[in-house]
C-alpha cells in the first residue's frame, strides 16, 4: 500500500503509531515525551539525528529501541511542529 507524504491515510497511520510508542508522563522524564517502556526520551533521539548520527547508530547506542520506535519520535516532532504557531526569532 502506498500513500502520499501528508495524505491523511498517511497522517492517520503516523498518529496511531505514535500513541503506540511514545507517551508522556508525568512521573517519567519530568513529562517529556519518551519512547513507551524507557526513558529514551524523543528530544535525544532528535538530537542525535540532528547531530547526524545515522538510523544504525541510533540503534546500537540504544539497543531496546527498534526503527518503527525511531520513526515515531520523528512523525511526533512533526505533528507537534505542525500543530503549534511559528513565530520568526528576532524579528
């Protein structure tokens, strides 16, 4: 099956995978969303991609996550960047 990048069958199959793997709790992390069953927390796997660490090392540095975990912190940054008000810094 083949959807397009930002078709809603798309948007939708990222949500559900999402709610699958990350979550945000209170009594985890201070509330930063983390991969489901550690404390991997998305913001560092941003990082490290960010920092441009390939999907490999991401996982060799955390062996309990999988690509599907990977995936999903990036559809989260995505659908949180997508829903929130960009505003231009010092302008």
């Amino acid at each position: 099956m083949m959807w397009l990048v930002g078709s809603p069958q798309m948007r939708e199959a990222a949500v559900g995978t999402i709610q699958e793997r990350i979550v945000v709790d209170p009594q985890i992390c201070g509330g930063k969303p983390c991969i489901r069953g550690t404390r991997i927390m998305v913001k560092n796997i941003l990082g490290m991609l960010a920092g441009g660490y390939a999907m490999e090392q991401i996982l060799h540095a955390y062996p309990e996550l999988s690509r599907d975990d990977v995936v999903a912190a990036l559809d989260y940054a995505s659908a949180v960047v997508d829903e929130e008000k960009v505003v231009a810094l010092g302008a």
